[in-house]
C-alpha cells in the first residue's frame, strides 16, 4: 500500500504526466459522451422516421380498404345478378373508378366473371381470415412476386372486389426488413400483407401496458396503428438499425471538439499545477526568508473595553511589498501540508514576540489556529510544551481555535483536544455556526469558548435571513455554560446590542485593526481604553 500511495505521489509531482492523464481520461469521457449522444440522435430519428412512416401508412392503407368497401357495396346495391353484359359493365365501371381497385369479381356457384374478363375469375381458394358481419376479408391471397396477383381480398355477398400487390407497394414504402401485418383476433394472430413473416407476439408481454402507437423494442420497431374496424387492427414491424457509426455531420463535429476541449482541460490542469506549486514553493521559501509575520487582533471585553487577549493572524508580505491574501495561501499550505511549520512558526513568533508581555500580565492569552490535520493528531501539544517550557509562558495564556470544518473526525478530535485542555490550554471554536458542527456533537467537545461568525454579526439588526442566528447561538452557548466571542465587530449598535444579548467579549475594527507586536504590547502596557481611538488611527 506505501507503494503505490508513492506511486500516486510521484504522478502527482510530475505536472505534465499529471495533465496528460486528465487530458487523455477527459478524452475518453468526451469522445464516449460523443458516441452516446450520437446513438441516442441516430435511435430518436430513426423512431421518428417510424413515426412518420406509420402515419403515412395508416393513412393510404385506410384509403385502400375505404375504396375496396365501396366498390363492394356499390356492387352490392345492383338489382342484377347473373353475368351478362349489364353486370360485366357494372364490375368494370367499379374498377375504373376506383384507384386501388385490381379487379371486381360477381361469383354464384359456378357462375363466375370478372372486370378484367378473360376465363380465368379470382376465386378465394380458402375460408376468409376475417368473417365480419358485413365483410369477409382473404389476406395475403398470394405471395409471388407477381404484382398483378390479388394479395388483399373483400367480399359482400356474391361480389369480390381485390387490390393487387402492385397497388399496395405502390403506397406503401415498406422499410428493409419490415413487413406490414394485420393483426386479428385480439391480437393472438397476425397475417403478413406485405413483407417476410414476422414472429408473433413480437415481445412476450404483448400487447403493452402503453398506448403509444410506436412501441421501441430492443431488436424492432412496432408501430401499431388503430383502424375505423374493430375487426382488425394495422401493425407495422422494422427490424432496428444495426446503427452503425458513421461520421455524420453531429460526429464531425463532437469527436474534433471533445478531442480540443479534452486539450483545452489538460492545459488548464497542468497551468493550476504549476501556479500550486509555485506558490507552495514561495511560501516554502517565504519561511525561511522570513516574509511571513504574526499580526493580533485584539480581543476585548465588551462592558469594560479592557483588552483581554487577541487572536495571532498570519500575514505573507512579499519582497515587493504586498500582500497575499490567507484565503490564498492557507488552504494551499494545507493541501501540501505546510501549515504544520506555518503553525509552529506562528507558535514560535508569539512567544517571542510577547513572552516577556505575556509572564507580566497573567490574566491575558493569545489564541493560535489550528489547522485539521493539527487538530486530527496530538503533535501540536508536545510543540507548544516545548516552547511553554522554553519561553516560561503558562499554558492557560495560549489557547487554540478549531473551526468546524476541522472536526473531521469527532471522536479523535475530541480526545486530542481534551489532551490540549488538559494540560491548561483553552480550547475554542472559530467561525461557529458555518461548518457541520450540531449541538450534540457540541455537548461532547472539550470546549470553553464559541466565536460567532461575522457573517452573523453583520446581519444583526437587519431583515436578514440570518439576522436570528446570532442569538440562537448566544443562547445555546449559555446553556452550555460556554463563553462567547463576537467577531467582526463593526459599530457600536453593534457591541451594545450584543452586551444587551450576554456577549462578554468582541473583536474587530471597532476597537483595533489587527496589530504588530509592538503596537499589541503598547495597547497592554498603557492600558488605554479602546472607547476613543484605536491604537492604529495615531501615526
């Protein structure tokens, strides 16, 4: 397992290895986004030609058998019978005036003729394939290739009247493969009119709940379209397309375009690398030259304005002058693991700075930040005995703020954090009420002290959401017998109000912007009360 964690580390110091990986595996999640949307296209249009053909179909098939109707009932309603010349003029007037008429046949007996003349008379040669009340209905009356044979037969009484197999491929456009069947009995029988033989039922939980004239099968399309006859019923079958990739227009787009933005990421990823590790290796470098410094930002107690501690804030002042912002650098060094020296040089540069300030003034503390891999193992409280010892500096002077995002872990968080508190230091909670910290997980964590969030702070007074949140939190701290800090004091509203509410203690720039060490020990040393003006407004 060490091994292949080294492995994945080496990938990961390596930034052009680690970009063309991205690129290649956005490449392939790209191109086979392409392929699958170009099958879904292909299948969507392929259903909708179906669609369109299945309705084309109803409409000239309903045409065929309107006219072969008719025909027959206009035979029907002649007064002759027999074949004389009278009814041969009749049965050809039928099949002149109707389009999709082949032939018309008067049949008593023996006694036969038809439209077309001749000896030889169409004659049904088996029952009909649908005995209607009025109609009877021959299907499929011949399957040679001869186009001038019947394939669709009616009959009303002793006349007959059939379209040929020409008439039906005439207006019908059968896709490959497909067949046009007309489906009987309820169903359970289906007779191909046009088209090979088709297995029926085409699924075995036929007919389907859905009542969706097309039905999308894994191996066929069906596309079921209702007659004006409750004999029967018209039903269209196609064999789905193998659906081959070809290099249409979408394709010739997708597959260019994935291959450019697949580049376009792999780029992108290996310009981040780099900007991450060129600054992870400036902030390594701004250690040793010493570019970082520790500001405070005081803390005060809200009824007296006496100044009871302050909050060490971490500053990164380049070379040329300006400043990086932590909201920059803070995660960085935590992702690369450099906030563990940043941490004990914060540690360190406190009990330089203020030791001496610190022994004299017994009753005042600084707070240091600790960050979730600090807080996940007991390594920072064999740092800060050292240095305690070192500086004779008492451990109930430096406390410890935890965010809740820190608490990855509740339970190791807990017993690391009892061990700190254990020992003298204050442990508090920064930024309460952003993070996934719930009251119950609260009640167990060894804690004195909740900083309520700016954010909260900022809202009091106003018609915001979270204008409540703050005095919820109060109140919960109360019962908790926990202290309270409110951060990010701007106003006087504000630090009354919040006095009013049994906030004791405050920061932020009503009382002081953060401080160097020696305008902190000036602001102690004097004693001045913050009421007027801030230690940082003289020059």
């Amino acid at each position: 397992m060490s091994s292949l964690i080294a492995s994945v580390r080496q990938i990961f110091y390596r930034p052009w290895l680690l970009a063309s990986l991205v690129a290649l595996a956005s490449a392939a999640l790209l191109l086979a986004a392409s392929v699958g949307v170009t099958l879904q296209q292909m299948k969507q249009s392929e259903s909708a030609q179906m669609n369109a053909r299945g309705e084309r179909f109803l409409e000239r098939l309903e045409q065929v058998f309107g006219q072969l109707r008719e025909g027959v009932d206009q035979l029907q309603t002649l007064p002759m019978r027999g074949c004389d010349a009278a009814m041969l003029s009749a049965l050809r007037q039928v099949g002149l005036s109707y389009r999709f008429v082949y032939e018309a046949v008067y049949v008593d007996g023996d006694i036969a003729c038809s439209s077309r003349g001749g000896e030889q008379v169409m004659r049904p040669m088996r029952a009909p394939d649908i005995q209607g009340p009025t109609y009877s209905y021959w299907l499929n009356t011949t399957t040679e290739p001869n186009e001038n044979l019947a394939a669709l037969m009616l009959g009303r009484g002793h006349f007959l009247v059939s379209t040929s197999r020409g008439h039906l491929t005439d207006v019908v456009d059968l896709p490959p493969g497909g067949s046009l069947l007309v489906v009987l009995d309820r169903g359970s029988r289906a007779i191909p009119v046009l088209g090979p033989p088709q297995s029926w039922p085409p699924a075995p939980d036929w007919p389907p709940p859905s009542r969706k004239a097309l039905i999308e099968l894994s191996d066929r399309l069906v596309y079921r379209m209702p007659t004006k006859s409750p004999d029967y019923q018209l039903v269209l079958i196609a064999p789905r397309a193998s659906l081959p990739l070809k290099l249409n227009g979408m394709l010739w787009l997708l597959f260019p375009g994935s291959l450019l933005l697949a580049c376009c990421i792999g780029w992108l990823v290996l310009q981040l690398i780099l900007q991450r590790r060129s600054m992870s290796s400036e902030l390594q470098q701004a250690l040793r030259r010493g570019e970082l410094q520790v500001l405070y930002q005081p803390i005060f107690e809200l009824d007296s304005r006496r100044c009871v501690g302050a909050e060490a804030l971490v500053r990164w002042r380049r070379p040329d002058g300006s400043l990086t912002s932590p909201e920059l650098f803070i995660p960085l060094a935590e992702n690369t693991g450099q906030i563990r020296p940043i941490t004990d040089f914060v540690l360190q540069r406190v009990l330089e700075q203020l030791g001496q300030l610190l022994r004299a003034n017994r009753h005042l503390y600084i707070s240091v930040n600790l960050a979730a891999c600090d807080v996940m193992v007991p390594r920072i409280g064999r740092v800060a005995a050292r240095l305690l010892a070192q500086h004779r500096v008492s451990a109930t002077q430096i406390a410890f703020e935890v965010t809740e995002r820190g608490l990855i872990d509740v339970v190791v968080a807990r017993d690391n954090l009892q061990a700190l508190r254990s020992v003298g230091h204050q442990v508090l909670i920064d930024d309460f009420g952003t993070g996934y910290c719930s009251l119950a997980y609260l009640q167990t964590l060894p804690v004195d002290c909740l900083k309520i969030d700016k954010a909260f702070i900022d809202a009091l007074g106003h018609d915001a959401a979270s204008s409540g949140v703050a005095p919820h939190i109060i109140r919960m701290a109360h019962d908790l017998h926990l202290r309270v800090i409110a951060e990010g004091i701007e106003c006087e509203d504000q630090a009354v109000l919040l006095n009013s509410e049994g906030v004791n203690y405050g920061q932020g720039w009503l009382f002081a912007h953060p401080l160097n060490a020696r305008q902190f020990a000036e602001l102690i040393t004097r004693g001045r009360r913050m009421g007027g003006r801030r230690i940082d407004d003289e020059p």
